[in-house]
C-alpha cells in the first residue's frame, strides 16, 4: 500500500483489525499519495492508541477524504478531532485543485506535452522484441516470433524509473492539465488566464443577457415575441453545451493524474528486422524522437558472422543518420552473459573497438555509455541485466531533447483525445472528418489544424503522410492497423507464411505462389487480404509511397508488381550475348533503390 498507485478506496470494515494493524496501515498512508476512501468500519478493536497513529499519518497524507470507523460511546475524543480537522482540510485542498482543474482543462494553458517516440531498430534475430519487453518489465520470451512490419507498444515511466506498459488513453489533454496544475508558477498563470476569459460567465448569465432583451409587451404575431423565443432556444443550446462540457471536465479529474504529472510517455516502435521490411520502414520513420539499435555481440565476435553484422549495423546508422541527422541514437547490445562468461570485460572493450571502427564515418548522435566508457550498453534479456541502465540512458537522452519541450496547447491535446476516441470503430478518418473535429475543438485555423497533426505523427500518435494530396486526405488513426495491413503484403513468405490450406479452398494458390516468387500481386489475392471496404485505399497507399506499381504490360487480368519482393538474385538459364553490367547500391539505405 505504501507503493501502490492505483488503489484509490480500501474496504476493510468487520475484520477484526486491533491496533497493530491500525499502524501498518497509518505507517502506509504516510507515503501512499492514491487512497482516497478507508473504511475501517466495525474494527472495534482499535482504540484510541491505534485512531492516534492515524491521526499522526494524516499529518502528512493529503489525498485521503473519507475516513469511515466506528464512533465509541461518550465525548468525542482529540484523536477524532485530529482525524475529521485532517480529513475537512484535504476535502477543501482537493475541491481547491479540482476547480483549478477544470479551469485549465477549459482554458488556452501550454506546456510541454512530455511525450516522444522511441524507435527500436537492427537487424532480425538481434533481440529487438525482447528487448522491447524487457524494458516494459515483461516476461522474458525464449521463443517469441519475429516482428511482422513493426509492433507500437505504450508506456509511460513512473516513479522508481519503473516502464509499464500502457494502453493508449484518451486522457492527453487532463495529463496536461495535471502537470500545470501542479507547477505552481504556471498554475498561477493560468489560471488567471482562465478566470479573466471563464469564470466572469455561467450559464446564469446567459440567460439574464437574454431576458433582459425581452419586449414588455407583445402583439400577437409580433415578430420581436418569434425572435425572443428563438434567443431563448440557442440560449438553452448554449447552457446544456456548456455545463455538459463543465461535467465533462469533472469526471476527467484523476488523482492518479496528479502524482506522476512530470513523467515521460513513450510511444515505443519496434521493428521488423528481415530486410523484406525495410523498404516501407520509411512511412514511420521520423526526424524527432529517439532511436535504439539493438545488435547482437556474440555476431560481432564471431569471424564468419562479423561482417554480415556490421554491415547491418552500419545500414542502420546511414539510415538514421538520413531520416534523423539530429535525433539521438543509443546503441544496445544483446546476449552480455554469454559475452561475459567466455570473454569477460575484454570482450565487452573488443566489441566496442569494432564499432568505432564503424563509427569512423562520424555519428554525433551516438549516445555514449560514460559508465563503462563504451559506445554502446551491454544487456541480457533472459537474465534482465543491463536494462535498469539502459532505462536510465533513454529517460536522459529524451530529457535532453528540446522537441519534447514544445508547448503544446490544452485545446490541441483535447482535439487529439477526440480522434483517439474514434479508434474504436475506424483505422482511418478523412481530413475533412478531421477538421470537423479539429473545429468543435476550438482550432479553427487550417494552418494550426495542420501543425497539430504534425505534431501528433511526428509523436507516434497517428501516421499523417502529407507528399501528395491523396495521402494527405487520409490519417491513419490506428498505426498498428496501418502497419499490420501493409505487412500482409510485404512479408517473408517463408519466415511469415499464410495459411494454405485456406488459400487453396480460395482458389488462391497460384497467386500467393506468384507475389513471393515474381513480386506480382492479383486483385484476387488484395481482396482477400484487405477485404473490399478498404481495397482502394490501401492500393492508393502502396501506390503513393512507391511499395507497388500497376503492371499491365499484357493486358491481361489487372495485377501489381511490388518491388521490395523482388528476389535480389536472377539465375540466367540462357547464354548473354553482348556486355553483361551489374548495378551496384550499397550505398544507399535498402529500400531505396526498390522504391
């Protein structure tokens, strides 16, 4: 209960607690800042002496406000004076902070939005999922699949550098409202800001400025008595609009929003590392946030593996270095207990030579393992050694980074927080349907709408991809659906296989056969893995962001080539005659040349 940060009413009445356990649990509450009820109803056994250690705690507990227990007979004690004068005085405080609340949830207030994406990338096989779940505190997977496309996780650190994973709420714009109210300089700000452009306006008001404008006497058929019942109307439209979004603050309210207001939500990305994935990696990949490339050490050490794992490694660098010269990059290297074992720190300063050989090209965004004096944090995922560090290493690097510091407006948090709530019935919305939303939000203006969601997907909170008109039409509300569509297309045939016994009742065979051994894809097989409704826009999709092209250079049945599932290798069974030339890419990212 000390710890706890999510119980927030305790019933304990009839169970015989003396005054023992009325001291463990007062020593709790001390601490405990989430308890808000505690009914120790029909506890005859506590007395006075365990009410005083009660008493004692309140002295410092601020956020306890019912305190239920069993009155003995006779003259009201000083122990009970003690505990109800407690009990009032945090019932005032947190009727205090809920008006101060509601005023900035309702008001223009800014600050920093404390949020950033972290992008988990390298090579396949290297323990980027575990990794993923090792720093959310999950278990330890031995033989987790491999990611299809990428997986998006939640998770928001907390007290004790502790990372939870979190689902994705729609409680933005009250976080925000919760760190202002607890920053007192701001809150003082604006909540003067609020009452200057709220608080000298009720509902009251509005209809005593309508009913002063009524006429004192009326003739039948006047059109002044028409145009005072209309006024009278909109007047009660705008009463039941406004104490209904009143209400709505309210229930927004959360103690728990208050205790860890300062913390980091991180909008966790991991990627698929087979090569097949890599050329639609550039829908998601983004200028801001932070980027983890997790490698595998015992490869680097490895004579025959070496240099297939370098090259990886040093694909991964160019790459971030192209989508995000200024973002910082931490590197992680998996399996430190076997490294450890045959090698020792020596082989831990071995590896870290190899990638400063690497690192020869420049790479100032490295964040570097001052501790170890290493270029990267050595962790072991089965064993969950290393990760507290490498917790530490991002929670800094994060910290350090100016974007997350943006001010970020309450009115925009509460737009975002209505097209997270359509997640639950579309993966999409049009930009109109946005902007619609975007209005009743109060943000009227075309180019603050369009920083809005630029700062939503630069965030990781919606994919908003705006080259062309027609992708700009489209948000992807839902980037987990956008990602697990587009990979069931773009996919290892082999290591992510379809169901072919389905397939073959289908009808299909043959086109599956085709996409993985020709990179040629019918309308039949889209149908079937996109469904109707959404055919069209995943095709204008593809088509835009260059995963596929139409090929109808026989005319016959309507098919689509998709270039990052051509086969790297051609064996010619014919003799060439003339000169033979071959292309080389190897400096570009993979993906590039495809597209």
């Amino acid at each position: 209960l000390k710890l706890n940060g999510t119980i927030n009413t305790l019933l304990l009445g009839g169970n015989n607690i003396g005054n023992a356990g009325a001291a463990c649990l007062a020593g709790a509450l001390e601490i405990n800042q989430t308890l808000t009820h505690l009914d120790l109803w029909n506890n005859f056994e506590i007395d006075e002496n365990g009410f005083e250690h009660f008493a004692h705690a309140l002295r410092t507990n601020k956020t306890l406000i019912t305190f239920e227990k069993t009155e003995k007979y006779g003259e009201p004690n000083l122990c009970d004076e003690k505990i109800d004068a407690a009990i009032d005085r945090n019932r005032k405080a947190r009727r205090t902070k809920l008006k101060k609340f509601k005023d900035v949830l309702g008001s223009e207030a800014k600050a920093s939005w404390n949020r950033s994406r972290l992008m988990l990338v390298g090579q396949g096989k290297a323990g980027k999922t575990a990794t993923a779940r090792s720093l959310l505190n999950l278990p330890f997977n031995p033989i987790w699949d491999s990611t299809v496309g990428a997986d998006v996780l939640e998770t928001e650190t907390s007290r004790g550098g502790t990372w939870l994973k979190r689902a994705v709420k729609e409680n933005n714009a009250a976080k925000l409202a919760a760190r202002i109210v607890n920053d007192s300089k701001t809150n003082e700000k604006k909540t003067r800001q609020s009452q200057e452009t709220t608080d000298d306006f009720s509902p009251s008001d509005s209809l005593t400025l309508v009913r002063a404008n009524v006429p004192e006497t009326f003739v039948p058929g006047d059109r002044r008595w028409e145009d005072h019942k209309r006024k009278q109307k909109d007047a009660k439209k705008i009463i039941h609009k406004m104490e209904k979004k009143e209400q709505d603050r309210a229930k927004q309210y959360d103690e728990e929003l208050f205790l860890n207001s300062n913390s980091l939500m991180l909008s966790l990305w991991d990627f698929g590392g087979q090569e097949v994935f890599y050329s639609m990696h550039h829908i998601f990949l983004t200028k801001t946030g932070v980027y983890v490339l997790v490698f595998d050490m015992r490869e680097l050490l490895l004579s025959n593996k070496r240099e297939e794992s370098s090259k990886y490694i040093l694909f991964w660098l160019r790459s971030i270095r192209l989508h995000a010269p200024t973002s910082s990059l931490v590197m992680v290297g998996t399996f430190s207990t076997n490294i450890l074992q045959q090698e020792g720190f020596n082989g831990l300063k071995a590896i870290d030579g190899i990638l400063r050989e690497l690192l020869k090209e420049s790479f100032p965004q490295v964040f570097v393992n001052k501790k170890d004096d290493l270029l990267f944090f050595a962790i072991d995922n089965s064993e969950s050694t290393g990760l507290a560090t490498v917790r530490s290493a991002i929670e800094e690097v994060v910290r350090n980074d100016t974007s997350i510091y943006v001010q970020v407006s309450i009115r925009w948090l509460n737009f975002l927080d209505t097209i997270l709530k359509k997640r639950t019935s579309d993966g999409y919305l049009n930009l109109s349907a946005v902007k619609l939303l975007a209005t009743d939000a109060g943000i009227t203006g075309t180019l603050e709408q369009e920083e809005a969601l630029k700062l939503f997907h630069e965030r990781g909170m919606i994919i908003h991809l705006t080259a062309t008109q027609v992708l700009k039409n489209i948000i992807t509300i839902k980037p987990q659906w956008l990602i697990d569509n587009l990979s069931k297309v773009i996919r290892d045939g082999q290591l992510h296989q379809f169901d072919m016994e389905e397939i073959k009742k289908l009808g299909l065979e043959k086109d599956v056969r085709m996409v993985f051994e020709h990179a040629k894809a019918s309308y039949d097989f889209f149908e079937y893995v996109w469904g109707k409704v959404n055919l069209d826009f995943f095709l204008d999709l593809m088509r835009q962001t260059m995963l596929l092209s139409d090929w109808d250079v026989s005319n016959q049945q309507q098919s689509f080539l998709i270039p990052s599932l051509i086969q790297d290798k051609f064996e010619y069974t014919k003799g060439i005659v003339g000169i033979r030339c071959i292309f080389e890419f190897d400096f570009l990212p993979l993906g590039v040349f495809q597209r």
